[in-house]
C-alpha cells in the first residue's frame, strides 16, 4: 500500500487495527521498497474513530467496496479532499464504518471473483482518484 500510495501522489496512509506498522515488520521496509520512507503515515487504532477523525479534518470518505447504491468507479467524481476507506481481505469494510462513508465506488468484475486483493484494487481507484485532480486529460 505505501508503493501504491506513493506512485499516486497520496499524502498519507491511515493504518488502523492489527494492520502491521512502520518498524513492527522487517517485510514492510522490504515491499515498500523505501516508500514507507516517503508517505505519511498515522496509526489510529480504532478505524470508526479514524473516520470521525478524517471528518473533522474535512475528508470525504470513499468506501472501495461492493455495495448498495456504490457507483461504478471511473464514474465517481471524487471529491478534492478524499480519503479511501479499504477494508481486509476477508471482511471489507466493517458496517459500522460504511455507514460513516459519503460514498462508495466498485469496480467491476468479469469473471466468478467476486473482488480483487484488496492492494489492487486501492491502485485502480486511487489512480482514478489521482487523475481527476492531477489535470491530466482522462481519455474518453
């Protein structure tokens, strides 16, 4: 996530949970290949309180999942100050902090899979995200 996050131009990462932090694993220095080194990162350990959190800081949070009234990703007008909200490999994104969303975009899938992992498909939206306010012409 912290490669993804710096190849797109992402300010910070909002770690929450048991989600392994800068300097609790060796692997994490590796994969990130130094981009832990370049992205803010911040670690609230409760992620409904890192939602009213955001809120306050004027963030809208956009769910990256599959559900009621989600609109189709490329067709999402993201706004300025965004904050992806992504949920774990086997849950997604909790009740609880779907509800605190403004939002939530899919992606589709064409075949039986139901979603991808859960980096690939941050990538594909925060690029998404990225290029509408990036000023870069969106091929139609």
């Amino acid at each position: 996530m912290f490669r993804v996050a710096d190849a797109c131009g992402a300010s910070e990462i909002i770690l929450t949970g048991k989600t392994p932090q800068v300097g609790e694993s060796p692997q994490l220095a590796v994969t990130s290949m130094g981009a832990h080194r370049r992205v803010a990162w911040r670690h609230i350990e409760k992620p409904v309180d890192a939602c009213l959190q955001l809120k306050e800081e004027g963030y809208a949070l956009v769910a990256v999942e599959v559900a009621e009234g989600a609109s189709h990703y490329m067709d999402f007008d993201y706004p300025p100050k965004c904050c992806l909200i992504l949920g774990n490999e086997g849950a997604g994104v909790y009740g609880k902090v779907m509800k605190l969303c403004d939002a939530a975009v899919f992606i589709p899938m064409a075949g039986k899979g139901r979603s991808l992992n859960v980096h690939v498909a941050a990538a594909i939206v925060a690029f998404e995200a990225s290029l509408r306010h990036s000023g870069a012409e969106i091929p139609e």
